[in-house]
C-alpha cells in the first residue's frame, strides 16, 4: 500500500513543482511587459500581430523591436506552459476535480490575455497613444492579468491537497464577504496603478512638486489628474487588508497572515518610495512585482481561510 501511494504522489509532487514554477514565470512576464510599456516599446513590432514586423523572426533595426519581440516570445511560451498544465492536469487529476478545473481557468484566461494584448497593437493603442481608449483597455488589462494570477495560484495551491485531485473544491472564489470586498478594492487599486504608470511615462514631471501641481491642474490631461486616486486607494486597501488579517489569527493561519502583512507592507515601503523618485523605470517593475506578490499572498489567504471554514484536509 505504501509503494502505491508514493508511485501516485511523485506525479502529482511534480505537477506542484511545475504549477509553482509556472506561476513564478508569468509573474517575470507580466513585469516584462511593464517594461515594455515604460519603454515605449509598444509598437516595436509595427501594426502586426502576432508576427513582428511582418516576420517571424525579425532582424531588430531599433531597440524597441527587440523589446517588444521579447516579450511576445515569452508570453507565447507563458500560453505553451499553461495549455501544458491544462493536459498535465487531465494526467493526474480526476474529471470535475478542482485541480482540473482551475487548469481549465487557466488556459481561458490566458487566451484573453493573448486576446486583449493583440488587440492593443492592432487597435494602435500603445507607445504614445493618450486616448480614453488606451486606458479602458489597460484598464481590463490588469483585471484579466489579475484573473490569470489568481488561477494559477489557485492551481499551486490545490496541487498540494490530495482530495482536489479527485474532488472539486466548493468554490472558485473565497467566499469571505471582507476578503471579496478587498479583492476589489485591490483590483481597483491595480486598475489606478496602471493608469498612473502610464501617465507617469507619458507625461514625465520635471520635479515631485511639479508633477503634485500637475495632478490638482485644472487644465492637466485626465491620465494625469487621475493619478491622485492611486495613493488614496492604496491606504485605504492597506486598512482594510490590514482588517481581513485578523480572520488569520488561529494558529493554523497565522503563516499566511505573516506572510500577507509582511508583503504589504514591503509594497507599501516600494510604491512611496516610487512616488518620492517620480517612478524611475526599475522602481516601476520593482512596484509591479511586489503587488502582484502581495496579490499571491493575499489570495492564498483566502483560499486558506476557505479551506479552514470548509475543513478541507491538506
């Protein structure tokens, strides 16, 4: 009985490591992509998706180009690895389970990212572009990035429960009434920050009173007066992370509340820190991977805390 157990555990043992791993991957990606757009590298590869410059392998003339392929051969290879995890997980999960399902997610919303990416360059809304339009879709950007975040945390998290190879979860979201209200103040949050990234790159401030001034103007561009929004989001989030920590008292979740409250404030520490500079570029992908490490770990929290109230076994 023993050899048959650890025979099907030391599949599953490797499916955690790759869900792991995967998730560490796509989080690289996604701040690659930020690069992408605090470079103006948007349109690196012309008006054509999903070839660069018309071309499959493209001989870079300028250094956007290079940026911009580089961040479309890895987020190919991101879709690769999740379509992999998806058949991986029909190898080792039963149908219906949890792990199966959440692989399923996966795939689903990293083919609305792929969606939502080419649409950008098809629809010209990058490098310099102002428009409305470019912040709605940056906007929904970061709601679907989000989405495909929590999914593949959600999948490194079920990979190390045994029932959730077999049996289905109960739930896709925590149903905790304070955690889904600051899931979306975070995505609120997320949404703002995006928006104040690019307006910091579109319209740079000469000095941290002039760009103060510029947020208040009257006659400002919208990008820029909305970038206010951000850091009052921001405590409020903190306040009422701050207040969802104190479901993560008993000793069973007390890791998780370590480890959410520790990167918060780490977060917290970075983006003011990024105010004060005025956003230089590395502090901006510093920022972009700490809150998607403070969303991991916000989110494991609550699934966590689900799985507490639900009692199910580890």
């Amino acid at each position: 009985m023993a050899i048959a157990v650890s025979q099907d555990s030391l599949p599953r043992k490797r499916f955690r490591a790759f869900a792991v791993a995967n998730l560490a991957y796509t989080l690289l990606v996604i701040v690659w992509g930020a690069y992408v757009r605090a470079t103006g590298s948007g349109a690196g590869c012309g008006e054509h998706w999903p070839l660069c410059n018309g071309e499959v392998l493209p001989r870079p003339e300028r250094i956007q180009t290079l940026i911009e392929f580089a961040h479309r051969s890895t987020s190919g290879f991101s879709l690769l690895l999740v379509v992999s995890g998806y058949l991986w997980s029909r190898k080792v999960a039963a149908p219906g389970s949890a792990v199966r399902r959440l692989a399923g997610w996966s795939v689903a919303a990293i083919l609305l990212e792929a969606a939502l990416g080419a649409g950008l360059v098809l629809l010209k809304l990058v490098e310099f572009d102002q428009s409305a339009a470019r912040a709605v879709s940056i906007a929904l950007h970061l709601v679907n990035t989000l989405f495909l975040v929590a999914c593949l945390t959600s999948i490194a998290w079920a990979s190390s429960k045994e029932r959730l190879y077999r049996e289905p979860s109960g739930f896709a979201v925590p149903r905790s009434r304070m955690f889904r209200a600051s899931l979306a103040v975070f995505a609120l949050l997320g949404v703002t920050g995006a928006i104040t990234a690019l307006g910091d790159t579109l319209f740079p401030a000469s000095s941290l009173a002039a760009g103060m001034s510029e947020d208040f103007g009257s006659g400002a561009h919208f990008l820029v007066r909305l970038r206010v929004f951000h850091p009052v989001i921001a405590v409020a989030w903190v306040m009422m992370v701050f207040y969802w920590s104190r479901h993560l008292e008993t000793v069973e979740l007390m890791r998780s509340r370590s480890g959410l409250l520790l990167a918060v404030i780490a977060q917290f520490l970075i983006g003011f820190v990024n105010w004060m500079l005025m956003a230089p570029v590395g502090l901006q992908l510093l920022h972009l991977l700490a809150a998607d490490l403070v969303f991991v770990a916000f989110w494991i929290s609550g699934l966590n805390h689900e799985t507490r109230e639900s009692r199910i076994p580890a």
